[in-house]
C-alpha cells in the first residue's frame, strides 16, 4: 500500500489533469462572445452564456482549492485531510462542469437549429448524462468496493504523515502546475549588443 505522501501526490496530480480539460473549455467559453455569431444570439441566450461562463469559474476555483490549502494550511506537508479534500473538491467540481457544458451545448443548437424547448432539454439531457455518467459510475464502484475501503478512507482523513524534502519538492512542482499547467520552464534568453 502506498504511503500518504504517494497518496496526495496522486491525488494533485489527478486534480492537475481534471484542470487541464476545465481551463480549455473555459477558453472556449471566453473566445466564444468574440465570435461574429454571438451577437445573433438571443438576449437570454448571451445570459445563460455569462452563467455557463461563471460555472466553469467555479469549477476551476474548486480544482485549484486543494492546492493553495495543502501549501497554506497544512504547509505542504501530506496529511489525509488534504487527500480527501481534493477528491471532495474534484468530485464537487463536476457539477457546474456539467451543467455548463449542458448551457453550451443548447447554446450551440440554439444557433444551428433556433429556440426551441427541444433544444433546452437536448442541453439538460446532457449534463444529466455526463452526471449520471461521473457519479452514477463512482456509485457502483463504490458499490462493489465495499465498507473497508470507506471506512480506510475515514481512518486515513485523520492522519499526518511527516513529508520527505523530496516529496515536498515534488508536490509543490506539481501545485505549481495545477495553476499554470502550460508552463514547464522558463528560459530567459538575453541578446548581447
């Protein structure tokens, strides 16, 4: 069984991958009131726009949570708290990544096919779906996992383990990448006249 300073790193490295797909979309979702299309839009349509725009903040503001608590409060140490807060705040994120990829979606039909109620409920339906898909899916695993692994979990929450340099190093390198996933280094190049 892998110790608790593997666990957490695990753990950050996992919200550091969810991150990367939540700053695309909400790319996407700023680019999108610059494109020539947008101003065709329905009033409502640009506000549900702005909403899905400030689920997808949310998201992200979730998924880097656990990152500046694990540096701030624990001081980067690796206790089970910490581990456990960042599968919360990961799983907690998925809601508003949902429901604002279902106000997109019917925003997109919207412009292809025009206003309807069909459209509405073609974005619900999907961020019903991806829902059901993410926790509908953890809901059986969790299922066939049994009582041992929670009750693991639970016991875990309350531990603190006394972190190594290096995993100290390597958890703030990958903290640093949840926040600034792009970059890997920075080179400074100097010319000489």
């Amino acid at each position: 069984m892998p110790d608790l300073s593997k666990k957490v790193r695990t753990s950050l490295n996992e919200a550091r991958t969810l991150i990367l797909g939540a700053q695309i979309v909400l790319g996407f979702q700023y680019q999108s009131s610059f494109q020539e299309r947008f101003e065709s839009l329905s009033v409502q349509a640009r506000v549900l726009d702005g909403f899905a725009l400030g689920l997808m903040l949310l998201s992200i503001g979730l998924l880097i949570a656990p990152t500046a608590l694990h540096r701030i409060a624990e001081g980067g140490q690796s206790t089970g708290a910490i581990m456990h807060l960042t599968g919360r705040c990961a799983a907690a994120a998925l809601l508003p990544f949902a429901l604002a990829l279902g106000l997109d979606l019917a925003i997109a039909l919207t412009l292809a096919f025009g206003s309807g109620i069909a459209v509405g409920v073609a974005g619900g339906a999907f961020a019903v779906v991806a829902l059901a898909a993410w926790f509908g899916l953890c809901d059986v695993m969790m299922h066939y996992h049994g009582d041992a692994e929670r009750r693991e979990a639970e016991q875990e929450a309350d531990e603190r383990d006394p972190t190594p340099l290096h995993s100290l190093i390597e958890q703030m390198l990958t903290e640093a990448r949840v926040i600034l996933p792009g970059r890997r280094r920075c080179s400074v190049s100097s010319s000489s006249s």
